[in-house]
C-alpha cells in the first residue's frame, strides 16, 4: 500500500499543529463557534446530536494493520471503546471531547492517516472497490488511480469551496462494487479497442433528496489525461454550479438543467486549453505505483473443510481471488442484532492480528460497512475463523437479509428526522436464522435516517428512509434499487409505515418473494425485475388489496 513522502508527513503534520492552535482559541472563548466551524469541517470535525463526531479519512479503503490497532487505541483513550465505518469508508468517533481533537489528529498522522476532506464543500475521501488488486474479475487495480486523485485533490486551492460537496469513485472490475454510478465523479476501468487500459468517465451521480445515476461523460480516456480531465470537469462545475440553493447545487443538477451534452463541451474546451501543460511527472507516477504491487503469494498446503460453521464462513463470506490458492474475506460488522459498521476496539486488535499474521499486512473497510482482508491463503481460513468467532466477528451473512448497511440516523447525527439503528437490528433478530438467510438468498436491504440518503437507500434491492410526518417516524420503502454496474434508483411503494410497523413489512416482502420467485436461484432483485411491483405493493397493503378485491 501507498507509503507517506516526507511531503506528505509534513503537511499532514503541519494541518495537526495549526488545528490544535484553532482549537485552542476556541476553548479560551477568542473565537465563536461560528467563526470556528468552517476550520473544524476542514479538519473532518461535526457538531452532532450530543457531542463532536471525528470523521477520519481512509482513503480508498486500505490501511494496514498498525493502522487499525491505533484506531483501536484512538477509541480506548479518547472515545467510548468503538468506532464506527461508514458507506464512504471512513470510520467515525462519535464522543470525542474538543480538548482531545489535536491529539487524536496527531496519533494518526503518526501511522500515516488524517481527517482533512472528510467533510466540506471540496473533493471529499475517494473510495475505490474493496476488493482491489484482489479480485479475480480485476481489468487493473484502482487504487493508483484513486491515491493519484487523492494526491491532486488534497488541499487543491480552486476546488476547497465548491457549489457543494464531491465525491469521486473508482473502480477497476467490469463488476461494480464502488457504487461509481451514484457519485459525483465515477471512473471505471475499461479498455479501447487495442487493449489499453483507460477509464469510462461517468458524471451526475448521486442519492439525497434528487437520487440520479450518472451518466457518460467520456467512454474512454487514455490513463495518461486523467488528471486534466477531472480538473477541467472541476473548473466547470465550479464556475456553473449553482450557488443560490444548496439543495440543487450538485453537479448531477448541473448535468440534468443543461444538459449532458453542454457539459461534454464546456469539460472539452478547457480540458483541450490545459492538456498540454498539466504534465504529472512519471517519477510520482512511479512511486505511487511501487505501493501497490502484489503481495509475495505463500506457497502451503489446503487442508479439506466439511460442513460446519467454518464450511458456512467460507461458502458466504469468502469471494473468488486471482490468486487460486487465496481467498478475499469479507468479515462482517453486522451480527445479529448488533449496529451496522460499529466495531469495538478489541475487534479491531483482532483485525489487525489477522491482518499482520495471514493477510499480508493489509485491510479493506467496504462501502457496505464491513472490514476485508483481501490476501488470504485458504489454508489460513481455519484460524482466521476460530479468531474472528472469539470476538463475535464471524457471523456468516455477508450479502444475506442481516448484512444491513445503516446510518447513524437519529441515535447520533444532528440531520437525521428517524432511527434507522434500531430499524437494522429488529429487522436483523427477525431474521436471525442463517439457514433461512441463505433460502432466501442475496438481498441488500439499506437504511436512511433522513433525505440525505447516507445509507444509500435508494440503491438497495428493499430501501427504507426514515422521515418525520408531524413529529412522528415515518419509513418510506422503496424496491429494485441497485449499486452495481446495472445500477437502478428503487421505485416508492406507497405510503410510508409506522415505526413498529416496518419490520413487519419487510417480513412480508420476504415471504411474497419466497412465495413468487421462479426458482431457489432467483434473487429478489431478478424477481422483482421479471414481475414489477404489484405483487410486492400487494403484500405491503393486504388491507388495500383486500377492499379493492371486494369493490
């Protein structure tokens, strides 16, 4: 993985020092909170509900081992003991103390992390597949890729106040495990007809109050115009982006008022204006590649796994690797019952054993909430097991019912009008039996606590949003979203449910799935796909369906 520069450690360093100096005027009372604010988010800092929530960046997913275990100590000294990752791979602190912001910052500019650009009108964390340089189906490993946007995106000087805040995606696999569509900026390895690689440039994306999926701004660009590219999509979303309402200053809003093909042109004139002079010297090209390179394979013996809790781990929670005697390992954050993405600070001790002992040094936090370890020998998988099992982290439902993706909702962010939490963990213990989990096969079911769609709801194949309806909890579902490459906004079902009334009718959307699907293999998206939604509208309202059978 990409190692700091001494540039890159100084500056790192240099934002922690002049942030505990803000910090310090903010507590002696020199400066308010309204003239502090906009220097907090800059350093990933939130007022929430009930107290200052610390967004760390983990750019693209990866970290290393001595990484997680001092996110472990972070959460030991200065949080509650746990911390939770999020849909953009971060991990968040939810009850740090300002006084301690400086030193949190400061551990993990020690291991080569920070919190700046996780939040903010500016290019935010770029999150990139977490199976990369891992997956089988791989065209080429996105995360040089991502880590060149991350470089030229960091501290930018024309791009730290935008319209609104962007987010970019990569990914290196024809199959989408990014989400590149629902983002501002999705880029997506291809190749051109000679075989080279390049990208698919895809602009417009995004969830919140106006859900769109993005479109294709250029089918293929050569890997070496990447940069003036994305810089020239920059200058024009923000000299055109809307600045007088913040609800429409996206640049998926851009796109839709004027069109596609206006901003094909507008992107085509400057990028033609600066291509030639916006050279990236090869030497950084270079570094940035040396961290990326595969691991050196162990060469071991694989011993027979029968059935069992183990054979159940692997058979769900294991994906196919390049290499054929490793194994990607998907660990799930989402036991039953447990709150989605939350881990505690001696589970990611665990992790990062696992890590450093059989997975060659390297973890993966998922867009789904949960943690990989994408090199793993599949003699390994025994022991991985039996450790991960001990701290209740080998829950074999990756992809399942119980395998929720949820935002904080209402327990901690100031935004949010509903629970989503509480929501995840009823619908998880109503499904709690693994072997009824995996009948009812893969189905992504994600949670939102309010409009801004954190839990991207709107792409899951049963998405729940939570709103307020005159102070009470209202849950809207939507059915048929979808994240990947055949990426597709969910379509409303119809009025919204009470709070005690929304598991219910997720178990009613199960059973008319069991009920109509085609066969044991059918996925609930693909019969949702073949029958549309009056069979599953009809099992959410049986009352209005029994009065217009009557009439």
């Amino acid at each position: 993985m990409y190692d700091y520069t001494d540039f890159d450690r100084d500056f790192v360093n240099g934002r922690v020092q002049e942030f505990r100096g803000q910090v310090a005027r903010r507590l002696d009372g020199s400066m308010t909170e309204d003239e502090f604010k906009p220097l907090r988010l800059m350093n990933g800092l939130y007022l929430q509900l009930h107290a200052y929530m610390l967004r760390v960046a983990i750019p693209y997913g990866t970290l290393n081992g001595g990484q997680m275990r001092t996110l472990a100590d972070i959460a030991d000294k200065w949080d509650k003991g746990y911390g939770h990752f999020t849909t953009r791979q971060n991990i968040q602190y939810n009850w740090p103390a300002l006084m301690d912001v400086p030193d949190m910052l400061q551990a993990l500019a020690d291991v080569g992390m920070h919190a700046i650009q996780t939040s903010g009108n500016t290019i935010r964390n770029v999150t990139a597949d977490h199976f990369a340089g891992a997956a089988a189906d791989e065209i080429e490993d996105p995360r040089p890729t991502a880590e060149l946007v991350r470089q030229w995106s960091t501290d930018h000087p024309e791009f730290q106040f935008l319209p609104r805040k962007f987010k970019v995606a990569v990914t290196g696999s024809p199959n989408d495990r990014a989400v590149v569509k629902a983002h501002d900026i999705g880029l997506r390895m291809v190749r051109n007809a000679a075989g080279e690689p390049g990208y698919e440039v895809i602009v417009g994306g995004g969830l919140g109050r106006t859900p769109m999926v993005g479109k294709v701004l250029c089918d293929y660009l050569p890997k070496a115009d990447l940069l003036p590219y994305l810089e020239a999509v920059m200058q024009v979303y923000n000299l055109h982006g809307r600045r007088d309402n913040k609800y429409k200053a996206r640049i998926k809003i851009l796109v839709h008022e004027e069109s596609l093909e206006t901003m094909q042109a507008r992107v085509g004139e400057v990028f033609d204006r600066i291509r030639d002079d916006f050279v990236v010297p090869q030497d950084l090209i270079d570094h940035i590649e040396s961290g990326f390179q595969q691991p050196a394979y162990k060469q071991a013996d694989i011993a027979p796994v029968f059935d069992g809790p183990l054979r159940s781990f692997i058979d769900t929670n294991t994906t196919a690797h390049k290499n054929p005697d490793y194994a990607i390992v998907t660990i799930s954050l989402k036991g039953i019952g447990e709150t989605p993405g939350d881990a505690t600070s001696e589970q990611m001790r665990v992790m990062a054993d696992m890590a450093e002992e059989f997975g060659h040094n390297e973890l993966r936090i998922s867009h789904e909430q949960n943690v990989i370890l994408p090199h793993v020998h599949r003699g390994d998988l025994p022991a991985i097991y039996r450790a991960l099992a001990a701290v209740g982290l080998a829950t074999a439902n990756v992809g399942l019912v119980s395998d929720i993706i949820a935002c904080p909702g209402m327990d901690y962010c100031a935004l949010a009008t509903a629970r989503s939490i509480p929501v995840a963990q009823q619908i998880s213990t109503a499904f709690s039996d693994l072997d009824a989990q995996r009948d009812i096969g893969p189905l992504k079911i994600k949670i939102s606590g309010c409009i801004n769609a954190c839990g991207h709801h709107h792409v899951g194949h049963i998405g729940i949003l939570g709103l307020d309806r005159a102070g009470v909890e209202n849950y809207q579902i939507t059915l048929g979203g979808d994240g990947t490459e055949t990426a597709t906004i969910g379509e409303r079902a119809g009025p919204g449910f009470a709070y005690d009334e929304i598991v219910p009718a997720v178990e009613r959307l199960i059973v008319a799935y069991l009920d109509l699907r085609s066969s044991d293999e059918e996925t609930f998206l693909e019969a949702y796909r073949r029958v549309g939604m009056g069979p599953f509208k009809a099992a959410l309202y049986p009352e209005k369906t029994e009065k217009a059978n009557a009439a």
